[in-house]
C-alpha cells in the first residue's frame, strides 16, 4: 500500500475523530439537562411540569426516529446556516449534533430514573432543595450509569459519523466510500472497517473501566 | 395493676395529630381509600413512642405528614407547636432539617463513604466543610464506626448501614427521630444492638423518637408508650407495659400472640376444651409482675394447691423497663383443687386466666 494511502486513512481517521469529540461533546452538554428534565418533570416529581415533560418528550422521540440519513438531508438548511456549507466534515458535526443530543437524553433519562425512589425521599427528608437533590443525589448516584451512556453514545457517534461520508461528510465512512466502494480497492475497505473496530474497542473499554471506577455499589475488598 | 393512661397534653407533646385523616384519591388500579381516619395522637416530648400495626395500616403515612413529605386531607399535625400543613416549601425544609428521619432500607448513598453521607444533610444545610469535619467525627463515635469512616456502604453490613442512617438523621442535631421500620430489614441480634443505640440517643441527648413497626418485640424493647393502628385508626393507646400486659382491642392481641412464650404448645392448644368434664385439668394463665416475677412463686403453688402442676409454657421479660412474667400451668380442674389455687393467687396478686381445659 502507498504511503500515500496511509496519510489518507490517518487523515480519515482524525477526521472522524474530531466529528466525533466535537459532536459528542456539545450534543452531550445539551443532551444531559434534557434528560435530567424529562426524568423529573413528571406528575408528582421534583419539578412538576407533565405537559412540557410530554412534549419534551415527543421532540426528542420524533428526532429519534428519523433515520439519520434522512435527518442529515432534512437539516442542510439549518447545516448551511450554521457552518456556511453542506458538505465536508465541518457540516457533518451538526447533523451528528442533532442526533446525539436525543439520543444521549433518553439515556441520561433511564439512567436518573433508576435511583431508588428511598433516596429521593431520604433527601427531602433531610431538607434538601430539588435542586440540591439533583447535584447531590441524582447525578452523583447515577455517575456509574452515565459515564456507560456517554460511552453508548460515543460508539453510536462512531457509526454515525462514517454515515455522513455517504453524503460527502468526510472521514473514514467517505474514505471506505470513495476508495474501497466506488474505486474496487478492498484493501482499503478492509482497513477502514479495522480502524473502526479498533476505535469502538478503545472507547467501549476505557469507558468501561471508568465506570467500574466510579461504581461503589459492589463489595470490594 | 395498670396506671390509668392520659394522653401527653399537647404542650408536653412533641408531636401532635388533631383529627387527622390522609385519603388518596383513585389513580390507575387502585381505587380512592382512607389511609388515617381521624386520627388523635399525642407524642410524649423525650418519649419512645412506638406505633405498630400491620401493613398497610397506615402507620408510615403517619410517619410521613410529621416531615411534610404526606399532606393530612382534613385535621393537623403539629411540630413542636408549628402546623406542618401550614408552611410553604421553604418552611418545610427547615422543618426538616430539626427532624432526623432513619428508614427501613437504610437509603445510603452508594456513592458516597460512611463520612460523605453523614455529612450530606450538613452540606444540604449549607454548612461549611470544617465545622461539618467537626461535627461529624463525633457522630461517627457515637454509633461506632469511626474506624470505618472512609468505607462504602456496599461494604458494610446492615446493622452498620442501619447505624450511619442514624449518625445521619442526628447530623442536624434535631429534637425529634422518625424511624420508619428502621430494624424490619435486620436480623434479630442486630435489631437489639440498633434498638439500644436509640434507647441510648434517647436517653443521652433528650431526644424525643417517634417509631413505627409491625414487630411486637421492636414495641416491647424500647417504647415507653405505644399506639396500635389497624385500617387507619388507632384502637389502642397506653403505657407499653399496661398495653401488652392488658392488651384490650383485637388486633393488640393478634399482634401479640407472635410474641415467643406466649404462645401455647400446639399439642395443648388442640385439645383445648371450653368446659371441663370429670378428671380434666385447668389451664390456667398466670401474668406476674414488678416485685411478683422476683418471688419463688411456683414452689409455693404447688405447696398451697398440694397436687401436681404442670408447667405447659412460659416467659419471664421485660416490657418498658418492668420485669414480667407469664406462666401457663395446668392442675386438676376439681372444685377443691381449684378453690385453693384461686385463694393462692388473690393473696398473691396474681393476674389469672383460664384459657381452658384438657383431659
């Protein structure tokens, strides 16, 4: 293989790299206060809100059922305001941002939702704010269950992002396109789908490991 | 025998239930019901108080409108004089932050070391990190866990879980203890070790507690003063002592007959017969207490009755801090026999009952 080829799967590589930091770090950011407001807005929970939480959560499962591919032509218009093109890995990062934050919500969601009812209740019981009973109770029982669904959501962004080469989004999915699809190469193909593997692998067990850190729940000495 | 009860007036009261009645209205499956009834109660300042009843009786909506965290439908419930119904959000907070709370399942944080969730409702009260380190070493020495201060909860065992629920609940200094089933999830030993740290908080720092349970031997232990609720009413109130040595409703005495050595041997209490026929024998209870359990008094009965007397069941303990026994004999139910055990227990003053007769 050219040394040529090699600059150009490590370029796709960083490429997709950055799609992916850059996507899942600000639909992340956003994604989580949507979760933690649709897992405590319900009837008779700590911020009371049943008819925003149902519309809340009617935007979020719409966005979910959009196939990406379609959700990625369907937004060229918000895409084009944002970055000024259409095309390359720049404008891919919305559309990947679009589809994260939804995404990681419902995950953010089920995560807050699986703390025993008895803290909440031991919580106000103590006097806490509902505020106070998200930062000091829900977020830091639920950590171990957070840092699984980032690591989720980073694995999906992963094959999210090589999506957006079918539509000139740049990246290892372009790369694979390009070269091994349209130009015959398999060999390339074949290496594209390793980098890919080898990437899921990395973040699925450092983000593994991380939640094992966190998690204080199992007897451990 | 019994000391005529009164109901602690409401200014030596710590808590007070005025005709306080919770209905839930229907939602999903289950259809509207009355959870309280109308409800009088006063809580003795410094008292144990226990209330016991079965499940679903509705004792921990009881325990809950003294917090806020239940709303009485109809009547009050007063806090040290303050109408829990009437305050706002703000209010209720610092209501709750003088009243410790300690629950069945302990409801740790699994995130947070033994240190961390004792000082959690200090860091809720927004107090500041060297007065909390002060404050909560001393906590920690109180139930016995100093050593463990850095640990987890996930490794530590119920009792010890159940002891830094309750380092936690008197974190804030409060007045008053709420202890929602706080032994039902412990085995029998610890029970008794978390019930003589209450009795000893209690004791030490004035505090009034204010427990529920459906267990007898919980009641029997450490409350001074008992209520028993059953379908959201109580339907008896008294010194704990008079109570289980003089239980008056039905439900006092269906819980109480799960208490050990009150129980007949199944082998009697099938032959049991409400008559006696020629050559059966009396079952009689006998319930002594205070200086009465200390007297050699079985020697004596059968010198005075002069026949055989058979021991079936029995318990010596202790109720309220009084002594009390409990003696179920047998002895020829002729009349003769009869009349001189009967004289015998008048000039003794002994309680008796004659729960049968066996061939």
């Amino acid at each position: 293989m050219s040394p040529d080829l090699l600059l150009l799967i490590a370029k796709a590589t960083f490429d997709t790299l950055r799609m992916v930091a850059i996507a899942g770090l600000i639909g992340s950011l956003i994604g989580l206060p949507i979760g933690i407001f649709l897992a405590t807005s319900g009837k008779g929970e700590l911020f009371p809100a049943p008819n925003f939480n149902r519309l809340v959560g009617l935007i979020v499962n719409a966005t979910r059922s959009t196939p990406f591919i379609i959700l990625v032509v369907a937004i060229i218009p918000l895409t084009r305001l944002v970055t000024g093109t259409s095309i390359g890995t720049k404008a891919a990062i919305v559309p990947l941002t679009i589809a994260t934050i939804p995404f990681f919500a419902r995950l953010v969601e089920a995560a807050i939702r699986d703390i025993d009812k008895g803290l909440i209740e031991a919580a106000r019981a103590m006097g806490a704010t509902p505020t106070q009973i998200v930062f000091k109770v829900l977020l830091a029982e639920a950590r171990p269950a957070l840092t699984l669904a980032l690591t989720m959501t980073v694995v999906s962004l992963i094959g999210y992002s090589a999506m957006v080469g079918a539509v000139g989004g740049g990246g290892l999915g372009d790369l694979g396109i390009r070269y091994g699809y349209q130009r015959f190469r398999p060999d390339v193909m074949l290496i594209v789908v390793i980098v890919l593997i080898v990437l899921v692998q990395l973040v699925q067990s450092a983000g593994d490991r991380l939640a094992r850190r966190f998690d204080k729940r199992s007897r451990k000495n | 025998m019994t000391t005529p009860y009164s109901e602690p007036s409401a200014d030596e009261a710590a808590v007070v239930f005025d005709a306080v009645s919770k209905r839930f209205a229907a939602s999903g499956e289950s259809g509207a019901f009355t959870a309280l009834d109308n409800v009088d109660l006063n809580v003795g300042r410094g008292s144990i108080t226990g209330i016991i009843g079965r499940s679903g009786a509705g004792k921990s909506t009881l325990i809950r409108l003294v917090n806020g965290l239940e709303k009485p439908s109809s009547g009050k419930v007063l806090v040290d004089g303050v109408d829990v119904g009437a305050l706002d959000e703000a209010g209720l907070r610092n209501l709750r932050r003088s009243v410790g709370m300690i629950f069945q399942h302990f409801n740790l944080l699994s995130s947070r070391t033994v240190f961390g969730n004792v000082a959690l409702p200090l860091e809720i009260a927004g107090m500041d990190r060297r007065a909390i380190e002060a404050r909560v070493r001393p906590l920690l020495d109180l139930v016995g866990l100093a050593d463990k201060h850095a640990r987890y909860p996930a490794e530590l065992s119920g009792g010890q879980k159940q002891r830094i629920g309750i380092a936690r609940a008197l974190a804030t200094e409060p007045k008053l203890l709420l202890s929602d089933e706080a032994t039902s999830a412990l085995d029998p030993e610890t029970t008794q070790s978390i019930l003589e740290l209450l009795k000893r908080i209690n004791a030490e720092l004035g505090l009034t507690v204010l427990l529920i349970t459906h267990e007898m031997e919980v009641v029997k232990a450490v409350t001074s003063d008992v209520a028993v609720i059953d379908k959201g009413e109580i339907v008896e109130r008294g010194h704990t002592f008079d109570v289980f040595t003089h239980p008056k409703h039905e439900t006092t005495r269906a819980l109480l007959s799960g208490l050990p050595g009150s129980k007949l041997p199944d082998a009697v209490a099938r032959g049991l017969k409400p008559a006696a026929s020629a050559g059966d024998r009396a079952v009689v209870r006998l319930t002594f207490f205070g200086a009465t359990a200390e007297r050699p008094l079985v020697s004596q009965l059968i010198k005075s009755v002069g026949a055989e007397v058979n021991i079936i069941a029995g318990t010596i303990d202790e109720i309220g801090g009084k002594p009390y026994g409990s003696l179920v004999v047998a002895y020829a139910a002729d009349a003769e026999t009869s009349g001189r055990a009967e004289r015998f227990f008048t000039e003794n003053g002994l309680v008796t009952e004659v729960l049968g007769y066996v061939a």
